[in-house]
C-alpha cells in the first residue's frame, strides 16, 4: 500500500505522524512510504533520515495526497487538505469531530474513510492513541498554569509550590483521566496542594491508590466544584466523553466565585471545551480573558513539545498503521476491533454513534456504509 505523510498544516504545529523509525517498519513490510518534503523538520526529522530508511520525498501535499491510498496526521484536515481527499483515501488521524459539524460535512462529501486516533479503543476500552498526547497535555497544563499565574503575565502572582512559611497555591484539577492524572503528577511535583475531581469511582479507587495521599480526590459534582472555585488559583479542564462533546463543568456565572486572575486552562477544548467561556486560541495567542480570569485554550498543546510529542504518538500509532497498510480496512478490524469505532466518517455517512449525536446527523454503522460483513460474523 502507499502510505502519505503530509506536512501538518496547523498554526504552530511542529509534529509529524510517521518517523523514519515507522517508515522502515512499513518499508520492510513492503509498503511504498510518500513523505512531503520537510514534513519531519519541525520534529528534527531531516527528509534524508527518512529516505535512508526507504521512504521517497514528494515536493507537495497535493502529490502526497494525490498518490497516497493511507494518509496520514496528526491534527484535524485542514479545509484544503480536506479538498484534496478522495473515496479512496483512507485518512487516519486525530479529528475531533463533536465539536465541528462543518469539517464533518466536509468530510463526508469527499467520501474518504476517517478514522480518528482519539476514538479507537483497547481491549480495556481504554484510548490507546488519545493517552500519549494527553499524558503530554496533561504535563503542559501545569507548566503553563503556572507560568500564567505569574503577575507580568495577567496572573494572581502567586508561586504554584509556595516557600516555607508562605502557603502552595490551590491546583483544581476536573476530569481524573489521563489528561487529569498527568497534570496532578506535575502540580504535586510543583509542591502544590491539589485537589482532583473525578466523576467515576474506580477511577478515583485508582487514582488514591496512585497519589498514595499526595493529594486530594473528589467526587465531581456541581456544588463540589462550586465549594472549592473560591478557593482555586489554578483550575484544569480535562473531563470526556469519548467522541461526544465535553461536558460543561463551570459556567460564566460560576467564574464570579473565582479569585480575580485566577487562570483557567481547558485542555478539553479539542472536544469544544468544558468552561462555557472557552474558546480555541493558539500557542501563538494562547490566553484570553473574560471576567476576570485567564483562559488558557490552545487546541494543539502537545504541537509545543514536537520531540516529545511525535515520538510518543507514534509509538502508539506505527501498530494500527502497519494494520491498515497490510490488511485494509476490513482485515484491520478483524484482527483488532478496537480500530472499528474510530471509523467516524465513511463513504459519505457518519459512522460513530456519539459524533452522529453531536453534529446532528444520522449514524450509519462503518460496516453499512463500506460494505463489510458485520465484526464478529
Ligand atoms: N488541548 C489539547 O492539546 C489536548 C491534548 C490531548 C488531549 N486533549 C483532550 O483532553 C481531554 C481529556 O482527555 P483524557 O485522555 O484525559 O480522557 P480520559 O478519558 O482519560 O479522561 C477523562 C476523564 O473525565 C472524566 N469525566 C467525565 N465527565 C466528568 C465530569 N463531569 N467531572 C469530572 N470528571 C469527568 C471521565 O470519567 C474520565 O476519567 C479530551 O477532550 C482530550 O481530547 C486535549
């Protein structure tokens, strides 16, 4: 199969879907890799490091594109990227469709198969391609709550771990998943006092296990989060729903219990935000104010830390990559059935129950709309 690697076209994103590692791994399965030129640079991948390893350069998207049966991404398809897919595209990349019912639409009239990294499952039903970038969101939450807590910043002023004598700042962390759990990892190492809010209670058995009493669990609700915003300097959005829109956890009205500026960070702005005040802002601009309080909302944190971040996600991904390239799609599933509900959007029908809800559409099984004998039969 031939398998594309455009050059991800998002403001400030630095990462690629497929190293020179994965482009060996494909090579010698016997795979043609299409790699656009300086697709790797802003990962320090250099067009020969992939050529060594049998991959051929292309001088544009649209020839990747054009040639590619599988392409791949990292961040949503860009409208012009979205232009250039065709019925027989097999696109395989993060698309967070909940919240955009446009790129949807779009989607489903270029009549590609898209499977989205953040809705393919594991045994445990666990989200095996959405944990490495939200264990790198989760870590740069902190950091950057930190840093705009900082008074010449808009913030409080206030130092996360304190000093002797002079009290941490109170780290609220909502949603107690991956996103959630990284981000208390580094606010404790910070030395802050931190509280977590969490909605099911095995996870929060896990995660009282885990912080061994390094830090406070609690039972998400509204008046708890309510109780505790007055009290919060730094609060950390990262609940979900997989493949449906974030669930609101603090309304403008709520942001009056707030110290002013306090800072807000809505790492689940990907899936349309969990403050009603977000907004998707970019690393270039990542902070707005409303009321009062910072917002910080960038849509593509883990694109900061390309090094890290394209190394850890495709780690993750080379398995179902190389699934795809050698089976198709239909001997993927089989072999791995977690794959199936990432299929979002197929031969014009959306194919994900939860992003069919939320863009208003009719949901069409993947089997349905490509013509596959049902999984399991
Ligand atoms: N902005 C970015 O760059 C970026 C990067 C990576 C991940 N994300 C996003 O971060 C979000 C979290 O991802 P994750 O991997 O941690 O998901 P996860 O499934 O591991 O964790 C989400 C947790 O939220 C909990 N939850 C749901 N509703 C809740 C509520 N009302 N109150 C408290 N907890 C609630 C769930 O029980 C679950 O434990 C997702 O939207 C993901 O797409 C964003």
């Amino acid at each position: 199969m031939k398998v594309g690697v455009p050059t991800e076209i998002k403001q400030d994103e630095y990462r690629v879907s497929l190293t020179a590692v994965g482009a060996r791994e494909l090579a010698e399965h016997g795979h043609e890799v299409l790699v656009q030129q300086g697709a790797g640079e802003g990962s320090s991948i250099s067009d020969a490091d992939y050529e060594a390893q049998g991959a051929k350069i292309l001088p544009t998207a649209a020839d990747v594109f054009a040639e590619a049966e599988l392409v791949l991404g990292v961040k949503e398809p860009q409208p012009v990227e979205v232009e250039m897919l065709t019925p027989d595209t097999t696109l395989f990349t993060y698309l967070h469709l909940a919240p955009d019912p446009d790129l949807t639409r779009g989607l489903q009239e270029s009549g590609a198969t898209c499977i989205a990294y953040e809705t393919v499952t594991d045994r445990a039903g666990r989200l095996p391609l959405l944990a490495p970038m939200s264990e790198v969101a989760g870590k740069i939450a902190t950091q950057a709550g930190a840093f705009f807590l900082e008074k010449p910043l808009g913030g409080r002023g206030i130092l996360l771990g304190g000093v002797p004598g002079v009290a941490a700042a109170n780290v609220m962390v909502i949603g107690g998943g991956v996103v959630g759990f990284n981000a208390a990892v580094i606010a404790i190492g910070m030395q802050a006092d931190v509280f977590v809010y969490e909605k099911s209670i095995d996870r929060l058995r896990d995660l009282d296990v885990a912080f061994a009493g390094r830090c406070s669990t609690v039972y998400s609700s509204t008046l708890a989060i309510e109780e505790m915003l007055p009290q919060a300097d730094l609060v950390i959005g990262a609940v979900l729903l997989p493949g449906a829109a974030a669930p609101n956890v603090i309304s403008r009205e709520q942001l009056k219990l707030m110290k002013p500026n306090a800072v807000l960070v809505d790492v689940a702005i990907d899936q349309g935000g969990c403050f009603e005040t977000s907004r998707p802002t970019t690393h270039a601009e990542p902070t707005f104010e409303v009321d009062g309080i910072t917002h910080y909302c960038v849509a593509n944190m883990p694109g900061a830390t390309p090094i890290t971040s394209t190394f850890a996600l495709t780690n993750a991904t080379l398995p179902y990559v190389l699934a795809l390239a050698d089976h198709g799609i239909a001997g993927a599933i089989e072999k791995d059935p977690g794959l199936r509900p990432g299929i979002n959007v197929a031969a014009g029908k959306v194919t994900h129950p939860a992003v069919a809800e939320a863009v208003g559409t009719e949901y069409v099984p993947p089997e349905d709309a490509l013509g596959l004998e049902p999984v399991g039969a």
